[in-house]
C-alpha cells in the first residue's frame, strides 16, 4: 500500500473494535481522509491524544484498497487545547468541524475549505469575545465556497434594495413582490448583521456585536438556510444557539 505525508485538522473519531478507532481528516492536499488508528484506545498507544478531534496534525498514512486509509504516524503541530475547556469554544469548533465535515469530499482535494476550517480553529484558539459569531461568519464563508452565500443586501430575485422577506429556497433575502408562501420576515438589522459577518475575516469577527433581539434573528435565519442549502440537519447548531451569551 502506498504511503503519503499530509497534515490536516481532525473532525471526529470513532470507536472500531476494542482497541481501534476511525478518525476523519479535512486534509490540506487530499480532502476528506478517513483512516484507521490501530491500537489508539489502548494505554500505551503511540498516538495518545494525537488524534482528537480539533488538533491540526501531520500524518503518514498507508493508503488503503478501500474507502479506509490507515494511519501510520501522527505528530501535532497545533493542539488548540482552548477550545476543550469552554463551552462557547467547543460549541464554535463543532458547529465548523461538522459543517466542514458534510460538505468535503473524500479525497478530493479542497485546499480553500482547509485553510478557512484551519483559520477558524486558531481565530476560536485566540479566544474572542463572542465565539458564536466566529461561527457564523465561518459558515457564511463555507457557504460561498460551496456556491451557496445568500442574499443579504438586495432581493435575490429580481435585484432590488431593501428586502425585508427571508426565504431559504429562493437564495436568502427577497423583496415583497418576489416572496414566496415560505418566505418569512426579515429585519433590515438582521441581513445587515449577516452581511457584516459575512465580509469580516475570521479573525476578527467575534468582535462584531449586535443587540439580543438581532443576534437571535439573524441566527435564526442563518441556520435555516445552511441546513436547507447543505440539505442536512446539523446536531451542532442547537448547541450553538445555547451557548450564545446574548
């Protein structure tokens, strides 16, 4: 089995067997890897806590004559150990480790998506005031990437300004005349609140703020339309919603 170095951030694990576990891993030149770590589960395992979710790694990995690589080493190059000890950490990490999780392909390489999974981990390391918001932001960038950012600022029909109809089936905001039977309402506030998380960097917009009542719209909005468009459900974004502290 041919043998290839990669380094990318661990989505999840699972248990195989009694000693083993499956881990999967947005990588940055080969996509979506799934691979098995033999033997991790036991006390004197060589790979430790190599492969936690959230840890960005570098691997050697066999890979395998199925859909199951093999992992053969792992070193961390970045930990991001502060988002395990807060709950507003954890839930932002999630919600980008999960959405990264359901659009990404399996060996197809996406070095967009890596990189923006691997600049939320480290814009959530740094601890920002507002966590949730960093997720937002994050997924209104995952949803650009993958062809679906909504339309926020002018009617996604016909073009015009102002809209103030919410529908995610026609694209995001809508104007009066173009709303369909599913399209609710949506505040100005609310869109421009999006809008803004949308156009900010990473880095920066957990210090964007907005008052209670937009924050809970423009979340609202906002999760509908990527379950809608990623056409999944995401366990994640309850958890999310919780941890707001707004």
């Amino acid at each position: 089995m041919p043998l290839y170095k990669e380094q990318g951030v661990v989505l999840r694990s699972v248990k195989l067997g009694e000693a083993d576990k499956i881990v999967t891993v947005m990588t940055q030149g080969s996509g979506k890897v799934r691979a098995v770590a033999k033997g991790i589960r036991r006390t004197t395992s060589r790979f430790g806590a190599r492969l936690e979710p959230f840890t960005h790694v570098s691997l050697m990995v066999y890979r395998g004559r199925g859909s199951l690589d093999t992992v053969s080493q792992a070193e961390i190059v970045s930990p991001f150990r502060a988002l395990r000890g807060d709950l507003g950490l954890f839930a932002a990490g999630e919600t980008m480790l999960e959405a990264v999780d359901k659009v990404a392909e399996e060996h197809e390489r996406n070095v967009r998506l890596f990189m923006l999974l691997l600049t939320g981990m480290r814009a959530l390391d740094a601890r920002p005031a507002d966590p949730a918001a960093v997720a937002e932001s994050f997924l209104l960038k995952l949803l650009s990437l993958s062809g679906f950012h909504p339309a926020l600022t002018t009617c996604a029909v016909c073009g015009a300004p102002a809209p103030e109809r919410f529908a995610s089936g026609l694209g995001g905001a809508v104007c009066a005349a173009d709303a369909d039977l599913d399209a609710g309402p949506a505040s100005l506030e609310a869109l421009d609140f999006l809008a803004t998380l949308g156009g900010t960097g990473l880095l920066e917009a957990g210090e964007v703020q907005a008052d209670t009542r937009v924050r809970r719209e423009s979340r609202s909005l906002l999760f509908g339309f990527t379950e809608y468009h990623l056409e999944r459900r995401m366990k994640s974004l309850p958890i999310l919603a919780r941890s707001l502290t707004t």
